[in-house]
C-alpha cells in the first residue's frame, strides 16, 4: 500500500497492505520520501497481483520510470514471483531501477554455493540492466554473488546498504547510551523461523527487563495482538518455547506489545525507548532513526550484510554462549562507528539514484519540509496498536464489531465473486455447446460433399437422409 492511502487497521491487516511484515514499509517508505520532489508524484503497484497487460500497457503510456525497492528477493520461495517480474520489467518501455535487493541465505551456507534459483536471478538482473544503468545491492555478500554469476561490480551492480538508513541524508539522529538496567524502556522484535539458539538468548534476555514490550511484526501475528485471532492452522510447524504464540500469551495479557502499521508510529515508539534489540534488521534500524541504540543478533546472510555495511551493534548467533546477556553486549558496543563513514555511505547512494536518472531531494536541506512530509503531516494516521486483551471492554467490542464487519464484507465479496464465476461458466458453456453444434455440422456437411462426390465419380445416385 501507499503510505498515503491510509487505510484502516481492519483493512490492512486483511489486505495485507504490508506486504506480510510491517518492516517493509521502512525501505519502501524512505525510497518513497526520497524521490518524492516537488515534480514527482509516486504511486504503488503490488508485484503479487498488479502486474497485469493492462497495467503494463497504462504503466508505458503514463509513467517515465518504475522503481523496486526490493528486500531479500534473491530467495528460493520468491522465485516464482521473480520470473513473473522479470517478464514484466521485458516488456516495460521505460527504465526500471533496482533499489536495494539481497540474496537470502542461511549463515551455515557458503556463499559461493550453487543455488537453485541462479538462472532465475541471471534472467532477472540481465532484464533490469537493460532497463537501468546498475542495480543497487544491499551489501557486499549479494554483490559478491551477482559477480559471482557474471556481472561486473561498480558497472553492473554496486552496494548501496538499506535505503531506510538515508532517511535523514548524510545524517543521523544522535544516541545517547543510557545505563541499562531492569527498568529501562527496551523495546524487543523477534521471529519464528530461527535456530534454537536465537530462541534462548532472546526469551532468556526479555526476562531481565519490566519495563519492555515486544513488536510483533508479521501481519499473521499483528492481527493475532490486535484481533486476537489464532495463527493459521498448519501453517507455522515449529513455535519456539516462549513465543508469545497466543492472544493470552503472559505479554500481550499484560499490554507489553505494540505494532505499527505506519512509520510515523513506529519512530513515535521508537524515540521513547533506551534501547531495542532482538533478530530484525528493520525492527532495530527504526531505534537508529529514532536515536535510540540497539542491537542485532544476526541469523542469516541479509542481516548480517546490512549489520556489516552500516556499522550496526550484532553478533553472529553461532557465536553465542549460554551465560551471554544483552548488558554485556550493550556495554561493550561501540555506537559512534554508525556514524562513521555514513557521510560517504550516503553519497554514495546518491550518486547511484543519479546514474540512474532518479530526482531526489538530496539537493536541498532535509529541514525545508520534503514533500513525503507535507503530504504525511495532512493524514490522521493510526497510533501504535495494543494488545486485545490489554484493551478495556468497548476498545474489545469495538475491534470485535471491526472483525465481525470484516468477515460480512468478505463474505459479500465471495458472494459476487461467486455469481461472476458462475455466470462466466454458463458463457463458456453456451460457447462449447455452439462449438459442438458447428463441429456436428461441418461433419454433417462434409459428409455428404464426400459421398457427393463418389457419386459422381462411380457413376451412382444416392440419397443421403
């Protein structure tokens, strides 16, 4: 979704207007401020259902560019929507630039080993390069990769780290590290799929602090806090011990989370916490735009390449002991090496949304109020949401009617689906039942012109009924 479509809770959470995992909308947010001019207006496109030949073909005559901030899309379970956007960017009559993308992989795994979805990435950098001067990658490990697979860096491809960490320019918000102790404000992200040894450090960690809340940021599990509504069957095999699972989970019963689905919210949040940690890499990047330290325990490659790029405090799980703790490793972190290089890190960036032909509002001072801004500024935008059960009755009942008028609005939904399918099958029908009358009677016709003729070249009459 658009930031400024400013949709209901209700509806983005059944629409899934986030993309699966509100920490999308941190990139995809900032690329958005940063080439939104006083010449430039942006609208969105859903890769998953909008990439359709009539969308293309208003996409050519309308727009002068397309642009994907991409996340992690170098991925097995994105393959399938990979090639779909490849086709897409081949038919495309303007350029079509690639800011940020990643390669997903698992730490265990060597970099340099063969996936099985390198054709796919071959075929997808081969079509944005003919659209665009270079792709942007989001570090040095999927940079390494598409050298890897015969592109050349600095003229293919070159690292440009996560877009959201340029959301100030050359800037960032200042931190100011606090004692930490079991009364700080700490804010915790965490996710599912992770080895066991996230698990531990994470639940074990949360323990020593009161004053927490976690942010729960998959939209499954935002509608789970907020609506109370379970989890899909079958769909998550494994829930690690502790994970707050469940409506009546002990945090949520006591009002210690909170989701976002805007960023405004989100850097709200944020800027009143001492201290955020945990396994996301935009749930933590949110603490460094707000000024607030944090630090990252890193499960895989896509993390552990923005962790490396933007000097962000992280450690690499396999390097975890069992008597680790979060003091330990916020004392020792060093937090001014974010700001080292960050100047360079950005001009960086600049240059590569130059090369590729993108406006930005890099060339004036951020303080003149960008347009993003402006435009959000004039929204009444959802506050942080809290758990249904920390909630008082008529917030409950409220949420309750919301979910209850969801589920009609559905319904009458599937119901005209339903009537549109139906009636689509009975004109297939008509059609086939004409196509079978004309093939009967071609049969019919030929027939008789056969016998016709073996008539008069035997020499007999026939009467053919």
């Amino acid at each position: 979704m658009s930031p400024f479509d400013n949709w209901s809770p209700l509806d983005i959470l059944r629409k899934d207007g986030i993309g699966t995992n509100a920490g999308n909308m941190v990139f995809a947010n900032s690329v958005m401020r940063a080439l939104m001019t006083d010449h430039t207006e942006i609208h969105t496109i859903n890769t998953a259902k909008d990439l359709t030949p009539e969308n293309l073909e208003r996409i050519n005559c309308e727009y002068d560019c397309v642009v994907l901030p991409f996340a992690n899309a170098f991925r097995i379970s994105f393959q399938h929507r990979l090639k779909k956007i490849t086709e897409f960017v081949r038919q495309l009559k303007i350029p079509c630039v690639v800011v940020g993308v990643g390669i997903s992989t698992p730490l265990r795994n060597s970099p340099d080993k063969v996936n099985v979805f390198d054709e796919t990435v071959t075929e997808f950098v081969k079509a944005i390069l003919e659209k665009s001067v270079m792709i942007g990658t989001r570090g040095q490990v999927t940079s390494d990769y598409l050298t890897r697979l015969g592109f050349k860096e600095s003229r293919d491809h070159c690292v440009i780290g996560c877009p959201s960490m340029f959301w100030y320019g050359d800037k960032l918000p200042e931190m100011n590290p606090k004692e930490l102790d079991k009364n700080s404000a700490v804010s915790v992200n965490w996710k599912m799929d992770l080895p066991e040894e996230i698990h531990r450090f994470i639940y074990r960690n949360v323990g020593y602090f009161e004053n927490f809340h976690y942010v729960p940021q998959v939209t499954d599990e935002i509608r789970l806090m907020y609506y109370g509504v379970p989890l899909p069957d079958g769909k998550y095999k494994r829930i690690p011990e502790g994970y707050p699972s469940r409506a009546d989970h002990p945090w949520y019963l006591a009002g210690k989370a909170r989701s976002f689905l805007n960023m405004s919210s989100w850097f709200e949040y944020m800027k009143g916490k001492d201290f955020s940690f945990g396994s996301r890499i935009h749930g933590n990047i949110t603490a460094v735009l707000s000024g607030t330290p944090c630090f990252i325990v890193v499960s895989d490659y896509r993390i552990a390449e923005l962790a490396q790029y933007h000097h962000i405090p992280h450690i690499d799980y396999r390097d975890l002991k069992e008597d680790d703790n979060i003091f330990d490793f916020y004392e020792k972190a060093d937090y001014s090496r974010v700001y080292e290089g960050h100047k360079e890190r950005f001009e960086n960036y600049r240059d590569f949304l130059e090369k590729n032909g993108l406006e930005h509002i890099f060339g004036t001072p951020l303080e003149d109020n960008p347009p993003y801004d402006q435009k959000i500024k004039e929204l009444s935008l959802p506050s942080a949401l809290k758990p249904f059960f920390a909630a008082d009755h008529q917030e409950q009942a409220d949420r309750l009617a919301q979910l209850h008028q969801g589920y009609l609005d559905l319904r009458q939904d599937l119901d005209q689906k339903s009537r549109e399918l139906r009636q689509e099958r009975a004109d297939l029908q008509k059609k086939y039942d004409s196509v079978k009358h004309y093939e009967a009677f071609l049969k019919y016709h030929n027939v008789n012109r056969g016998l016709r003729w073996l008539s008069r070249h035997m020499g007999e009459k026939k009467t053919i009924d």
